[in-house]
C-alpha cells in the first residue's frame, strides 16, 4: 500500500489540500479500493476546467446526499465566513435534508452532514472567527464548476443564467434595481440571497421596486432575504410566494409583519431578529404550522406574543417570548412547545404570572435549552415563588436572572443543579441583603453581577461550604454595587485559582483588598472604586493588562517616603507590574499625580526602561514634565496631561512609535521629532505659534493622517512642508493658520483633506489642490468661500466625495463647470442665502452622483426645466433633504405628481420622512 500511497501522492502534485482530502478518503479503505482510485486519478487529464483532479476525486465519492448540500455552498462569495446553524437551515428549505427519522430531527441530520464535510475538508473552520467556517477558495471553485450555471453568486457585471435557480450577491450600501433586472427573465428562481461583509457596518438600501417584483413574478422561492436592508414594511403580495421555507427581515426597520404572511404554511423558518421597531407578531401566526425557528432575539419594542404561539409544537428555536397581558400569550403557551432549543429569553414576567402559570411552562422539560435569561419589567411580592417554579433542565450552560423582587434566590440555583452550567449573569436584585451561594457550581466559568444595591457584605454565604470555591472560575465582573464595602477572602487554597480576568466597575464603598488567590489574574479593570485598596496588586505577577480609571493613586501608597501630591506614578507602577503589562490610564485616577524623571545614569539600565505599548494619560495641566524617554517602546501614545519631557526623546527611541495623540502645552525638540515610523500625529489645543514639529517632512516619513485642532495661535506649517505620503489632512479651528503656496499641491498622495472653522485670509494656495485628492470637506471657513467659484474643482480627477457647510455669500449653486463629472457625494449645509439649486447642472455634471444631501438651506428653491424631477441625475441612489422648507414642499409635491420619475432611487428622506 506504500507504493501505491505514493504513486497517489504524485498524482496530487504536492498540493496539501489534495492530499488531506484523498488521505481522509482513503483512511478507511482497503489495498483493492486504493488500487480502483488510482486508476480512476489516471484517467483524468492533467485539468479538468482548472479544478484539481484529486479534489473531483473526493468529490465523487461523496454520498449523493452530500454532494448536493456541497454543491449548493457555491452561492456563498470567496473568502465567506457562514456559521453552520444558518447554512443547514438552507439545507432545510432548499429540500436537500431528508425527512427526519426515528428520534432524529431533520435539523439534527442537516449537522451532521455539516460535521462529515468538515471532517473531509470540504469546509473548514475560520481562523480566529469562533463558530464560523469557509471554504478553500479551491474547493469553491469545484463547488461552482459542479453547481454551474443553477446556482449564481453575482460578482461585479457577470451575467445571470436562464437556468439559475439560486441567486446570491454582496450587499452594497445602495442595490439598485438594474442590479436584479435579469431576474424577470427566470421563471423558476429558488433563492434570493444578500450577503454582508462581516466588517461592513452602514445602512444598506434596497430599491423599493425589488421586493415588489419578486413577490410578485418569483412565486417559485423558498428562501428570501431582505436582511440589514433599511425597509420599514413588506407588501401583502408577500403571501403569494407560497413555497416560501426560509424568510429572514432581520436588522431591518419593519413594524409589523403582513397578515398575508400566515398564509405561508411551508414556512419553516422565520428570522425576525435586531428588528427593533417590531411591535407585534401577526394574530395568526398559529397557521404556520411548518415553523420550526423563529428568531425574535433583540426585538426590544415586542409588546407581547399572540395567543396560539403554543400550538406550533413543531418549534424547536424560540429566542424570546414577551409574556402577553390581556390578549397575549400567557407564559402557559411554553408548555407545549417540548422541543425549543439554544437560547431563550422570557420577558415581562411581571404580567399577572403566577407560581402555578410558572410551573406550567415547564422549563424543567426542556433539555435542549442551552441559554435562558428570566427578567422582570418590575418587583413584585410573590416574585420569589415565580422564581422557584422556573426552574430549568440541568443541561443548561448559560443561565440570566434580571429585576427579580426576591429578597432570595432559589434553591436549584446551587451545586448539583447543573451538571454544565458555565456562565451565569445576575443583576438588579435590589431586594437581596446576600449572594447566592454560588462558589460550589463547580462548572462555572464566567460570572457577571450588578446592581444588588442593598448588598454590603460579601463573605461565607456566597463561598459556600465544600470544595475550594469557584475554582473553575475564569471572569468575575462585578458592577454598580453601592453599598457593597467587604470582600472577605476566604483564604483558602484554591479559591480563584483559574480566574484571568477581574472587573470591578462603580462600588464607591468597596475598602477591602482583592482575593489574593487569584495567583493567575491576566487582565484587571477598576473604574470609580476610589475607596479601593489596591496594595494587593503586588500579589499579581502575570498581569498583562491593567486599567484603571477614577481610582484615588495616592491610595497605593507605594513609596510612604512621599507625600500624596508628589507620588511618582511612573516609577511605583512600573517597578511593581511586569514589563509585558500594557497600562491603559483612561482620566481622572491620574489627577494630582506627579511625574518624576529616573535618575540620570551614564549607561542607561533596562530597569528604568519599561516595556509598555500602549499609554493613554489624562490629568492636570500644570503637571510636571513626563519623560517619554522611559518607555522606548510605545506604539501608542495619547498625553492628555502636562508636557512632555523630549530629553533623549528622538532618533532610535521613538523608532517603535506609530500613533500619538497631544493635547495641551507643546514642546517639541528644537531639532525636530524624530520618529520613522510614526502614522498617525494628532495635536490638539496648543497655546504655542509653533505646535507642529520642525522638519516633519523629513524627519515622519512614514506619517500618513495628520490633524490638527483647536490651535488658534498656530500662524504656518513647517517651512520644508509636511511629508509627501501623507493621506489624510484634518485642521480644524486654527484661526491664524496661512497655508504656504503649492504646499498642497505638492502632497501628491493626499486623499482626504478637511478644514473646518479656520479663518484662512486667501482661497486655495497658488498650486491649487493635489489631484490624488478623493474627499474634500470645508466648513466654516469665510476667506475660503469668497471665491467659491473659481476653486479648483473640475482639474481634481479623483474626487468622489464634496462636502460643504457654512456659507453666507452663495446665491446660486452650482455654477456652470464648477464641479467635477467624479463626484459620487455631495453634501451641502448651511447655505443660509443659497436661493436657487441648479438641478439642471447637476444633472448635466453630475452623471455619477449617488448620494445627495441637502440641509439648513431655509431660502433655498429648485431649479429645473419643464421636466421637473427628470433633472435628479440618473445614477442617483439617495436623496436627502432636511430642514430646506421650500425645497420640502417643491420634493414632496412632485413625489406624489411623479413617483415614476424617482422610482430608481433607493433611499429618499424628505424632512426626516423616508418615502
């Protein structure tokens, strides 16, 4: 078999993926079965369209069943990170799940093929993404060479099959209509599929025709998505999709769901979740009798759930249920609904719910429950029997009570009553004189507990007897406690003895020291705890992160030769912590403290050099120099207190640094700020005539954003200019500042420039504007727009976003040739005596604009043709206009005398109104 493996290994050419797909193939087979796929390697030519012949190999062999759920993952984009729930709830309403059999739910078999094409590296987790996988871009394009033409992920213009039964795309910020007009060409379409960078976080609009079009010509869908898409209602011809199994509104602004949706009886799931305007569910949402996952989670405005939700036996994820009051659901519903799963969330428990309505939920009957989180909208006197009868399945991993009026816990809620209980979050016990006993819950790993405001001691009671307690523990936050003033250490060996990370946010009153037995403490945080005795963090050697913020320094008492006021912060925090620490100093601790230098020494010693990366200090102005020289490894600075004390402080010292933020007094060396590999330079309120560094062409080659703000006695920029890479420029209320002539100009890399409220005395420097630029925005700036007309716009080649506010001396806008045929954005504010818009311009320079925003021009009208609305350019995707009266009026007139004429619009607002 040696030699045959090795002839198989050649075959694959040394790529690694084949040989893990082949080797997981042949794992399990005998000599003959080696011999019969080494013959059938052979028989493929060198290519078959570009898709290695190892992985069609392994493809081939697949199950039937699992080569069509392998197939169907070709609809998601290159690089895609999908989470396996969702993508076997595809599976489901696509029909390529068999029934279930026996005990084993469709869903359950739909993981399972999940698991068998991870375990064959059809799919793979994604790095540092938690539960999320993606696909080998190889193996994708084996998923699409076996898919073909049935199933289409758009990418840029490509063209859309007649055959393509399943269509999926990349959401953008607009999705116009031209986007999807192939699609009336297909008479059978499946699936409608948006899909969303996971780092995207802007609105997303969809073009008001589309979802029309599809409810009504796409009657063939099983799964529709109009997620993170900003739409405020669906139509009822939603109801006439009655193959629809997959439906998925989440994030959108929806507050209701049509009646015509009940119609829908193969319904299967239902995905409702950050729809935070959502009011209610429909009345008859009992007729879905196919709905297995209705996801409601973060729905903050659902009033109630409608009577009948327990008659949909069939359910099996249900992330929240709103107890009704008068015509809703009673928290009773629950009990007939055996098979819910995962997460859920019971709100309102305050609605007439008694012990016996408790107990009839039956929680304690539901083992798949994983994640339940109880909560009160207020205190009630029996909320304690309430509590008692809610007791849940001892499969429970994640457990949240919030609001209760006990003045006690329950008696599940301690050891034995969970055999895999991990996290657990308390909070708004303002009954309770005591904590649970909670250090025997042995599984415990992540513990969270706020706002028990009569609770001032906590001690033996929450221990508890037994075992060392909490010793599985691994996060402890504890918050808004305020009156909370002892912590007893119980002092036993053990206690704490995983705990990494420790929270203590808002106990005013707190005096005691921190658990000693946290010897493996990694990361600590207190906020406003000024009471707080902190002499105990020698005692924490392997702390890497330290915050602290509105923490009383002179408590720490580190060197009691000094005197509170003079208490030497550097020195004392960074002898006592290891080197790795990153110190983070978020405001007032540092308040009153003072900065000592280090001793000169001939030969600088490591001890008085420390390893911090990230500093960020805020205090009092007047405080003493701050030696910056000390800590040679900072990649970020942001000096918030004093001055900074440059001695030493240039050439290989700063060579680490990338980022650092000054406010205040300035003193940069006479010489120049010597930094390579300094980005980013932010100065802020500088008194000095001088608060830029000498020769930063030269000496911050590396610098790319510089901003500088509220320097008003700053008069010019250096005069060998500012680096020639640098990208962004921001100055803001500088009101002295000349701009040197070409100085501009000659930032040829220049992309973005900002200048807001300067009282700049010329119109752009001779030279005029870099042609790199691609966004300019200019506020408040009076000298500038003297000479609005004749800026340099039309010769800027790149520009796409125009952003203009402030202008007292503007009539007409625009004028003729004034902006260039690039822009995509123009925003223009506060034009206080604009009286004429020129659409017609617009439209005429304007062939690629895609978003316009007008506002605070009150005088402002619109200027068009006998057209009217046909001078909007073409390529137009958003339209707002907000606090314009007459231009409201004009808009909202000619919306309703020509709809037709903005339908290609995705967005319009007219007076904060969305049409």
């Amino acid at each position: 078999m040696e030699s045959i493996g090795r002839l198989i290994a050649e075959k694959c050419g040394g790529l690694p993926l084949a040989l893990s797909m082949l080797g997981r193939l042949l794992c399990a087979k005998d000599e003959d079965e080696w011999e019969n796929i080494l013959r059938q390697m052979w028989r493929f030519p060198d290519s078959q369209n570009d898709i290695h012949q190892a992985l069609l190999l392994s493809y081939y062999h697949l199950p039937s069943d699992l080569k069509r759920c392998f197939a169907y993952c070709s609809i998601f984009p290159k690089n895609y990170r999908f989470e396996s729930e969702k993508l076997v709830l595809l599976w489901m309403a696509e029909g390529l799940l068999p029934e279930g059999r026996n005990s084993e739910s469709m869903q359950e078999i739909g993981a399972g093929y999940f698991r068998e094409l991870v375990s064959r590296s059809f799919l793979r987790p994604a790095h540092s993404h938690g539960s999320f996988f993606t696909m080998h871009n190889c193996i994708r394009d084996m998923a699409c060479h076996v898919f073909q033409e049935i199933g289409v992920c758009k990418e840029n213009q490509q063209s859309i099959s007649r055959r393509a039964r399943h269509f999926s795309y990349m959401q953008g910020e607009y999705d116009r209509f031209e986007t999807f007009a192939e699609l009336r060409g297909i008479d059978h379409l499946r699936t409608f599929l948006p899909f969303r960078s996971p780092s995207s976080n802007q609105y997303s609009y969809l073009n008001k025709q589309v979802p029309a079009i599809l409810f009504s010509t796409q009657s063939h869908l099983r799964v529709l998505s109009l997620s993170h898409y900003q739409i405020n209602n669906l139509p009822d011809s939603l109801g006439n999709l009655n193959h629809l199994r997959y439906l998925d509104v989440s994030y959108t602004l929806i507050r209701e769901l049509p009646a015509s949706v009940c119609t829908l009886c193969n319904l299967q799931t239902l995905l409702l979740s950050n729809c935070t305007s959502l009011e209610g569910l429909p009345a008859e949402i009992w007729k879905l009798i196919s709905l297995s996952h209705l996801d409601i989670s973060d729905c903050h405005n659902l009033q109630e759930m409608p009577r009948g939700i327990g008659s949909l036996s069939g359910l099996q994820t249900l992330t929240a249920f709103v107890v009704g009051s008068g015509s809703g659901a009673s928290i009773r519903e629950l009990r007939e609904l055996q098979h819910i799963q995962g997460r859920l969330h019971i709100s309102h428990l305050n609605r007439d719910v008694s012990p016996l309505d408790a107990l009839e939920a039956n929680l304690v009957g539901k083992p798949g429950l994983t994640e339940l989180l109880l909560e009160w909208s207020y205190r009630r006197e029996d909320d304690e029997d309430v509590l008692q009868a809610l007791k849940p399945h001892k499969n429970l991993q994640s457990l949240g009570i919030k609001c209760h009026g006990a003045i006690k816990f329950p008696d599940w809620l301690r050891n034995g009553a969970f055999k895999v209980l991990t996290i657990l979050h308390l909070s708004y016990g303002r009954k309770c004189l005591h904590l649970p006993p909670l250090g025997q819950l042995l599984t415990l790993q992540h513990l969270f507990i706020s706002h028990f405001d009569k609770v001032e001691t906590i001690g033996p009671e929450f221990y508890a007897q037994g075992s060392p307690p909490f010793k599985s523990l691994i996060t402890l936050r504890i918050e808004e406690m305020s009156k909370w003033s002892k912590w007893k250490d119980p002092e036993l060996p053990g206690t704490f003895a995983l705990l990494e990370e420790l929270y203590l946010v808002r106990c005013p009153q707190l005096i005691e020291e921190l658990p000693r037995g946290a010897s493996m403490l990694k990361k600590l945080e207190i906020d406003d705890c000024p009471n707080l005795d902190l002499a105990s963090l020698v005692y924490f050697s392997g702390l890497l992160t330290l915050k602290l913020a509105r923490v009383e320094l002179d408590l720490l008492n580190l060197d009691p030769l000094q005197e509170p006021e003079e208490l030497d912060v550097v020195r004392p925090i960074s002898g006592l912590l290891p080197q790795r620490l990153q110190l983070d100093v978020p405001s007032a601790y540092i308040k009153n403290a003072r900065f000592s230098r280090p001793p000169k020494t001939e030969d600088e010693h490591e001890d008085n050099r420390f390893s911090l990366h990230y500093l960020h200090i805020e205090g009092e102005r007047d405080s003493p120099l701050f030696p910056i020289r000390s800590f040679p490894q900072l990649n970020y600075l942001d000096f918030r207190s004093g001055t900074l004390d440059w001695h030493g402080g240039y050439g290989y010292d700063l060579e680490r640094l990338y980022d650092l933020t000054i406010y205040g007094a300035l003193n940069f060396p006479a010489g120049g700020l010597y930094a390579c590999n300094l980005t980013t330079l932010v100065i802020c309120r500088s008194q000095s005539r001088e608060a830029l560094p000498k020769r930063m062409r030269s000496s911050l080659p590396s610098l790319r954003l510089l901003s500088v703000e509220e320097c008003a006695e700053l008069e010019s920029f250096p005069e060998d200019g500012l680096p020639t890479d640098l990208k962004t420029l921001t100055i803001s209320e500088c009101w002295n500042l000349m701009l040197p002539d070409r100085m501009l100009s000659s930032l040829t890399s220049l992309q973005s420039l900002s200048i807001e409220s300067c009282n700049i005395r010329q119109s752009f420097p001779e030279g005029g504007l870099p042609t790199s630029l691609r966004t300019l925005c200019i506020e408040d700036c009076p000298w500038l727009f003297m000479n609005l007309n004749n800026w340099p716009l039309r010769s800027l080649v790149s520009l796409e976003r125009l952003e203009i506010r402030g202008i007292r001396n503007v009539h007409f806008f625009p004028e003729r040739d004034l902006l260039p045929t690039t822009l995509t954005h123009l925003c223009i504010e506060m034009f206080y005596n604009l009286e004429i818009l020129n659409g017609l311009e617009l439209q005429r320079s304007c062939s690629q604009l895609e978003e316009l925003k007008i506002s605070n021009c009150n005088t402002a009208k619109f200027e068009a043709n006998e057209h009217d609305l046909q001078e909007i350019p073409r390529s137009l995707c958003s339209l707002e206009i907000y606090q314009c009266p007459l231009l409201e009026k004009w808009f909202r007139r000619e919306l309703k005398r020509n709809p037709s004429k903005i339908s290609h619009l995705c967005r319009i607002n007219i007076g904060g109104e969305e049409f």
